[in-house]
C-alpha cells in the first residue's frame, strides 16, 4: 500500500485569519516558541494498493488543482510514502 498525501495551503499573498488567531494565541496558552507566522492548510490522505505510476502522478496533480483546491487563492504539494 501506498499514502499519497496533498497539502493544500493558502498562497502567501492571501490573508490567513486563523494563522493569525493561532500565532497570537500560542503564547497566551503559555508556548514558549515564537514562529514568524503560522499559515493554516488542509490535507488529503489517498490511500492506493501500491505506489503510483508517474501516469496516475499526474493525474493526482490534476485532482489536486482541480478538486482538491483552489488555484486561485491556493497551493499544494504532493508527497508519496510507502
């Protein structure tokens, strides 16, 4: 089996309200680390019976700039793991 996981994140031009929410939160809750910004994301998990030929690679990406985010406001990435 194979995990083919899409990361889909706000581009940086585009404000991110609850990344914002988020850094100025962590230390009010007493986190003792400071990161320059936080920018929140979603994640697509597909599962296959075996890693995917370059052919259904491309296909992913398609999906993924498709369906599985907006191009407009949106980027990804795409790893594989065995």
């Amino acid at each position: 089996m194979a995990k083919v996981i899409v990361d889909v994140v706000l581009k940086d031009e585009i404000l991110d309200p609850q990344g914002d929410a988020i850094s100025r939160a962590l230390p009010r809750m007493g986190f003792t680390f400071s990161p320059m910004s936080v920018r929140q994301g979603k994640s697509f998990i597909l599962t296959l019976e075996k890693s995917p030929s370059a052919a259904e690679l491309e296909d992913i990406k398609k999906a993924a700039a498709t369906l599985l985010s907006n191009p407009v406001i949106e980027t990804f990435t795409i790893r594989v793991e065995n």
